[in-house]
C-alpha cells in the first residue's frame, strides 16, 4: 500500500486533524469563579431553567479580557480589545463556554456520577500548590481560599463539580481508541524516514524564452475577471501625536513632591502588623479542652506542638510569624485584635476548624520618611503632568486641525511634529503604525472617508493619538484590462514557462527509470526527510505519495515545489519511524485526546440541540467596564 494511501486507512479525520494540525479545544472549564454567582443577579443565560448569573459571566469575562490584554502586551495589539466587535466576540465565546459547562454539568447528573468526601480531601491534601516540604500545609491551603475570596465549602463544592467532569471526560475518552497494533503502525508511517535526492530545475530561463499575445492577456481577463476584483483603497496623511510632544515641557519640583507626598500619605504608611500563634483543631470540644488547660496554666506552645492539626506551625509551637493586617480571614483578625500583647483568645471558628489565637508581639503602622518613596512620588507626578501636558497639546492640535482643513501642516506646527504620508491601502491591511480599531474605521467609515477633510484627535493608547486626513480614495471596482496586463502577462508566461520544463522534468524521468542520466539533470546531497516534519508541504506530500524503491531500485517523480520550481524527486530508501516508547505513548495521548474531543463536541452539539437555551443577548453587546 503506498504512504498516503496507508496514513488515510489508519487514521479517520480526527486523528489526522489532530497529529497534523493545531486542534483548539472546544471546551474549557474556565474556573472556579463559575461557582461563586450569586443566586439573586439577573440571569446571563438559562440552561434547561438553570440559570448562569450575571455576576458568574462578568467574573468569567473579566478574567478572559485580562488574560488576552496581558497577552498582547504591546500598545497597538492592546489597543484592539477595546473594539466593540472584539468586545462582543469575546463575550459570545465566554457565554458558549458557560452554557457548554452548563450541559456538562447537567449531563454528569443524569449519569448520576458522584464524587465522595474522602476523594475531595485526598485531592486537597495532595494539591503541590497547598504542600510546604511534601507535606500538606493547611496554612498555604487557608491562604490560597483567602486571596480567591472563598471558604472551604464553596471550595469543596468547585472541585467537587470539576472532579465529576473530568470523570465525564475521562469516560468519553475510553469510548473509542486505537489498538496497540494500530497505534504502531501509525507511528511507524508518522515519523517515516525517506532518503532522497533533489534535482531541481528554475523556470526563469525557460521563461525567458515565451512569449504571450496580447490575444491571450485579453482572453485570459475576460474569462477570470473576478480574479481582478480591487478593494475599496485610500492614500493618508497623518501626525502622530505621543508623550515625546510633552515630556520635554515636564519638570517635577520639589514643592510637588513634598505636596503630593502631603496630600497622599495614607499611601505611604507601613501596614501594622502582628506576630501570632495558633493552635487548631477540628471540633469545638476538643478547642474547648485546650482553652480550659490553658487557662489553668498549660503551656500554650507545648500544647500546639500536640495538638495542633496545623502541623507546620505546630512545629515551631503554633508559631505564624509576623502577619499585616488585612491579611487574616475577618473573624480571626478580630478575634486577635481583641486580645492583649502576651495573652490568647477563646476558641475562633474560622471556616469549619477551631483556633486559640495568642499575640505575641505587635508593630502599628508606621509613616514612611519622604526620601524614602521619593522615586515613587517623582514617578506619579511626572505621569500626572505628562498627561496634563499632552492634553494641553492635543486640545490645540484639535483646535488647529478643525480650523484650517486645507491640510495637517498647521495642526502638526501646533505640536513641533511633521505630516507622513502612506501609501494605497485596504481595510484589511492598514500599515501598521495606523491599525487601530478606531483608526480604521474613521478612515473607511467616518466623515473623513471621502477626503479633504481633518479628523479630530483619535486615541490609541496612553497619551497616544492620531490625527487622519484621506487625500485620495478609490472605490471598489475590478481593474481595468491595462491596470492588469502586466500581472496577466507575468501569470501566462510563468504558466507556459511550467508547462514546458515540466514536460522535460516527465520525460527525464522516463530515461531515469531506464537507467540513462540526462545531463540537465544534476541531484544534489541525499536527504533526510519525515513526514512528520512537512519541510515543504507540496514537496512533502509528493515524496511521501511515491512508491517505495524494490529491490534496491530508486524511483523517480516529476513535482513541483511550493516555491514554483519543478523538482525530480529520486527516492532511494524507506525507513519506517521507530518512535520509542516515551513518543509513542504521547502520540497515544494525543489521539485519545483528540478522539475525546470529536465526541465531547458531538455531545456537545447533541446536548445543546435538545436544551433550551435562553441569552441575555444586551450581555454580548455591553463593552468592557
């Protein structure tokens, strides 16, 4: 059987999508924030009369757009998610991903999967991000539910639900699969090896030698007229208005400092803080036993050392160090604030266990001296005035621009900045120092589409903006038969020029195959190639279509590559992969993953066609707060 006939037989669609491309998941459990909604918001959506709230899909929104803004970095790519449509085609993609975790999580109830109490503990105890030394630490545990802002029920409850639909998952899985045999000759064909040599032959002498009437460039254009079609099209000019235009008006005084540092030193306080030390313990009893032994005079570090269930801090006898305010769970910081330096308090119950809390030693917030946040006071002036500054110019370039608009020449002398001016363009390719949102679509959609006409300042990012005029526009229409001769001609010649020196190519292989070595014909160095790495993905595919050599036989193909050249590919062995053991099982991984995905999507397609699915649709249209 030849490769690619072999590579269809052993793998069906998705496995191929999946090992030969890029497969985006099609659905993401997007967080915990899922199961922190409030009960009483206005619905986002209802699945089957269970409602998504509104707060739930503003947690998840927020959370996406920060992740894409942190992820785009640069001014101008950040610029784009404040577009309205990437707005609403982020919040459409979030609201899909609640609704498909919504029918997950209906379905896993109507196969009844449960998850025990005990398998939430044994997740949480061995969860790397809770463990200080490879032991549990239920100190990192109460830290990471205080900076998410949970308790450990509402937790317990999140991991609960994302346990059951990795059981799902985990089950859809092993609903299909490879057999051992079917996985090693697929890996055998993926990572195949071919030893080739390339003769390769350019087209520009042969085309050199064609000619093309003015016939066929006429013939050519009336028959493929919607080749030539020509997008709407402007030339601009612009002034590019940044911070440099003010910076250089900026100087931060000394009486600005000392105002501002006046002004805000609630800011520059040092926040108080607390050297505790706990005992804790899992009922009240045994917290209420504790407390009465030391009252009567027990040592309060020997009895953490022995009965503390916190056993890091039991350790050091109960000890948590230095803590700030504000950092503690409300109901302990309280409980600690009320008791005296050198005394403990009565048993605290702090999200389900017990705490006797002493204060060994308190700091109250201190006032950080001038010198010492000096360079952070300078730093917050200086954006402050920049901005003041940059207005200032801005508002005169707006000022200038609406009142002269025979040209940007004033409105640029205002800011000490010259008019550039681009080239033709589309809306799809906006030169990069103008691919704005808002850029784009004043040029094409606003008033100042036709020309002659000054925009208003347009803001691209922190004291960033731009100011357009179109000084030529060209609508859309198909080019003339003269604006697209020399594109024809180029096109005919290069097809004729093909023709040719692939006939040859053909023919020189038919006395390869005889034994007999054309001249024109010169391979170069053998090469390695695998399928797997697709070098060219044209050459790659002939190569790999080719039969293999018998009997020690080369075998010879006539081709053409990606970049235009015609090749004569001789193939002088086949080696198949031998992947090893480690590539193998993650080859495995991946099309069990894969298979997973094409029924999860089904399911999903399945679920959603039979569910009744009500939106909030103003939710989708709403911009970023």
């Amino acid at each position: 059987m030849l490769f690619m006939e072999k590579m269809h037989h052993l793998a069906n669609s998705w496995v191929s999508k999946a090992i030969l491309a890029a497969i985006a998941i099609s659905f993401v459990v997007s967080g915990m924030y899922g199961y922190l909604g409030s009960s009483t918001d206005l619905s986002a959506a209802k699945v089957n009369g269970e409602e998504i709230s509104q707060q739930q899909f503003q947690q998840h929104y927020n959370e996406a757009y920060q992740r894409i803004s942190q992820q785009l970095g640069s001014t101008e790519l950040a610029a784009v998610v404040d577009s309205p449509e990437f707005v609403s085609g982020l919040r459409t993609q979030v609201m899909n991903e609640l609704i498909d975790q919504e029918l997950m999580r209906q379905y896993s109830d109507e196969l009844n999967l449960a998850v025990s109490d005990d398998a939430i503990k044994r997740a949480i105890v061995t969860t790397p991000a809770f463990q200080v030394d490879g032991k549990f630490s239920n100190e990192a545990y109460q830290l990471f539910l205080r900076n998410n802002n949970m308790n450990a029920d509402t937790y317990a409850q999140y991991l609960r639900e994302a346990m059951r639909l990795d059981q799902l998952q985990q089950g859809l899985m092993g609903t299909n699969f490879l057999t051992p045999n079917q996985q090693n000759e697929f890996a055998k064909a993926f990572f195949q090896e071919r030893t080739v040599r390339l003769a390769k032959f350019s087209l520009a002498n042969e085309m050199a030698k064609q000619s093309v009437t003015e016939q066929e460039i006429q013939d050519y254009y009336n028959a493929n007229k919607a080749n030539f079609a020509m997008p709407e099209m402007v030339k601009v000019q612009y002034i590019d208005l940044t911070k440099a235009i003010a910076e250089k008006n900026v100087t931060v005084t000394d009486v600005e400092i000392q105002q501002y540092y006046q002004d805000h030193k609630s800011e520059f306080m040092t926040k108080g803080q607390q050297r505790l030390s706990h005992i804790q313990v899992a009922t009240e009893k045994d917290a209420n036993e504790i407390y009465a032994a030391l009252q009567s005079g027990a040592d309060f570090a020997e009895l953490a050392k022995t009965k503390s269930t916190d056993k890091v801090s039991a350790a050091k006898g109960g000890e948590l160090g230095w803590l700030n305010t504000g950092d503690l769970p409300q109901n302990f910081e309280d409980a600690a604030v009320a008791v005296e330096v050198g005394h403990f308090s009565s048993p605290v119950n702090v999200d389900g266990s017990f705490h006797i809390i002493k204060v060994d030693e308190r700091k109250g917030s201190v006032e950080l001296p001038l010198e010492q946040v000096r360079d952070q006071i300078v730093a917050a002036v200086r954006q402050d005035l920049l901005a003041k500054a940059f207005y200032s110019v801005e508002k005169q370039v707006a000022d200038k621009a609406f009142e002269d608009q025979s040209s940007l020449k004033a409105a640029a002398a205002v800011a000490g900045v010259e008019v550039k001016e681009t080239g033709y363009f589309t809306r799809r390719d906006l030169p990069a120092e103008l691919n704005f949102p808002t850029i784009g679509s004043a040029i094409f959609d606003g008033d100042v589409s036709q020309g002659n006409v000054n925009s208003e300042p347009m803001n691209v990012g922190e004291q960033h903006s731009i100011v357009v005029r179109v000084v030529d526009h060209k609508a859309e229409g198909t080019k003339t038969l003269e604006e697209a001769k020399a594109e024809i001609k180029d096109f005919l010649t290069r097809q004729k020029a093909e023709k040719v020196v692939l006939e040859s190519a053909e023919k020189f292989v038919t006395d390869l195959q005889q034994g007999n070595v054309p001249e024109a014909v010169n391979f170069g160095a053998e090469e390695k190639w695998i399928y797997a790495e697709k070098k060219d993905p044209e050459l790659n595919n002939a190569i790999f279509a080719m039969p293999k050599p018998e009997n020690g036989k080369t075998t010879y193909k006539a081709t053409k590559a990606n970049n235009g050249e015609v090749v004569i590919v001789a193939l002088d062995a086949v080696k198949d992969g031998e992947p090893g053991e480690k590539l193998l099982a993650q080859l495995n991984a991946q099309t069990l993953q894969a298979q997973a995905q094409e029924v999860q999507a089904n399911l999903l397609k399945s679920l959603r066609a039979k569910a009744k699915v009500d939106i909030n649709e103003s939710l989708l249209k709403q911009e970023t707060e």
